[in-house]
C-alpha cells in the first residue's frame, strides 16, 4: 500500500452520480469520496464506467444527476459545468488511456506545455520570448527541469516524443500532468501495454509523487497486483454502479466483486 503522508480530509466528493448516453447508463447513482494524500483506485470489468467517471470528474461529461465537489480554499465546493480548462485551474490535471503527446517536440517542451496554465504573460509576449515572458520561461523551465530528474529522463530530454519508447511516452505524459502541480490527479490506465519492468517503475513513480510531492493519486488500473499493491483504498464498479468500496484486503473479499469478475453474476 501506499506510505502517503497519512490521508487526511475529503478532498474530492462524488455523489450520486447519473450519466447516460441516450438510453445507455454508464454510470448509475455512483457516490465515493477520495482523501488527501491517498491512492484511490477504481477498478471494475470493461464497460464498467470506469473511464466515464473520470471524464465526469475532469469536466468532459456532465451528468444528469449528482455532484462533484472538490476541496479549495479549505472547503468542498461544488463543480458546476465546469468545463475541463475550468477543472484544471481548480486543481485537477488528468493521464488519458490513449497517449496524447505531441510526438515531433521534445520531451522537455511536451512536459513545458503542462505549465501554460501557469503562465500569466500573452502568447505574443511569449512568443517573442521578450521582458517578462522571457523571466516566466526560464522560471518554468526550471520547474520542468525538476520534473525530468525526478522521472529520470534526463537523456532523453531533448529527443522528439514520437523516437521514445511506449514506457517512456507514458512517463512522458506522466510528466506533463504534473507540470500542472495539481493536487489531485487522475490516471487512465498509466500501465496499459506495458512490460513487467515498465509497470514496475511506473509504480514507484506514483507512488513517489503521492509521498514526495503529497499528491492525491485517483487511479484506473486492470493490473490486480499493482492495484492491491499501491492503493490505499478501492471503489468497484460493474455496469455503471457500485459494487464495492474500502480497502484492498476489504474489496479482495467482498463477494459481489469476486462474482462481477468471475462474470458469475451475469
């Protein structure tokens, strides 16, 4: 499990989340709630509403029923149409299943676009890279810099995204999410199509960022190990509900989980 600096309060509530597309459920009354400095995991068979509920949190859906509440200035404060530029200001940085990078720019300038919400100067400025955009760059650059040491891709910091090698795009895109300093962040699947050693060192990452920089980690995973593993406590869905909610040991048990992998409740 994770040695997050000790979950603390509510940081991120779901409450009775509806969505439906058309006549199709995806997500049915979902309600959990997520604690700072935790490891939080969804899990749940394919076509569970896994990558629905992330796209709720993140602003790219909006639901029927329910809310989204996440805590700023000290008090959980309810998400309303925000859209997913809205949600990142709020705290919020987001992985996707399907890498996103732009695969002709380098590592150091796909991770420098995670700061573009951080920068206050205009896109003329900073395109001239004059007075105070040049200032603000070189600040997060530095920032960025720190980011690539800490995922250890320092050799490859100049290399062009699309020449790297999946384990390493996928820590690339790890690095951009980060660059946005959230204080919640959610992963779609970081592990997906790796090998045994790739899943091995992305584990360690996340687990470093929960600890080191007191990140809130919201995880999608298929992998059961690395899930029983590194979570701090997991929330089961099958068919857009809940199925099951609390630790690992608690969810390992719980009958109605074992029977929607099994599929022997279908």
């Amino acid at each position: 499990m994770s040695d997050a600096q000790g979950a603390g309060d509510v940081i991120l509530a779901v409450e009775g989340v509806t969505l439906s597309f058309g006549g199709v459920r995806a997500l049915n009354e979902v309600s959990f709630d997520v604690r700072e400095h935790e490891v939080r995991s969804i899990i749940g068979p394919n076509g569970a509403g896994k990558s629905s509920m992330l796209n709720v949190i993140n602003g790219v859906y909006h639901p029927q029923q329910g809310t989204i509440r996440l805590r700023m200035d000290g008090a959980l404060r309810e998400f309303h149409d925000m859209d997913p530029h809205e949600v990142a200001l709020s705290g919020i940085a987001r992985t996707f299943q399907n890498l996103a990078l732009f695969k002709g720019m380098s590592v150091l300038d796909n991770i420098m676009t995670g700061r573009n919400l951080r920068m206050h100067t205009n896109l003329l400025l900073q395109a001239l890279r004059i007075g105070p955009a040049a200032r603000e760059e070189i600040e997060h650059r530095e920032a960025v810099e720190l980011i690539i040491d800490f995922l250890e891709i320092q050799a490859y910091r100049k290399t062009p995204v699309g020449r790297l090698p999946y384990g390493l795009q996928k820590r690339v895109d790890l690095g951009r999410a980060l660059a946005m300093e959230p204080s919640v962040l959610l992963l779609d699947e970081p592990m997906a199509g790796m090998n045994v050693e790739e899943k091995q060192d992305m584990c360690r990452f996340i687990l470093d960022v929960n600890d080191q920089m007191g990140t809130t980690i919201v995880l999608i995973e298929h992998d059961m190990g690395v899930v029983m593993d590194i979570s701090d406590r997991v929330v089961v869905l099958d068919y857009g509900r809940k199925i099951g909610d609390g630790t690992p040991e608690e969810v390992r048990g719980n009958q109605a989980v074992i029977d929607a992998y099994l599929g022997v409740s279908h």
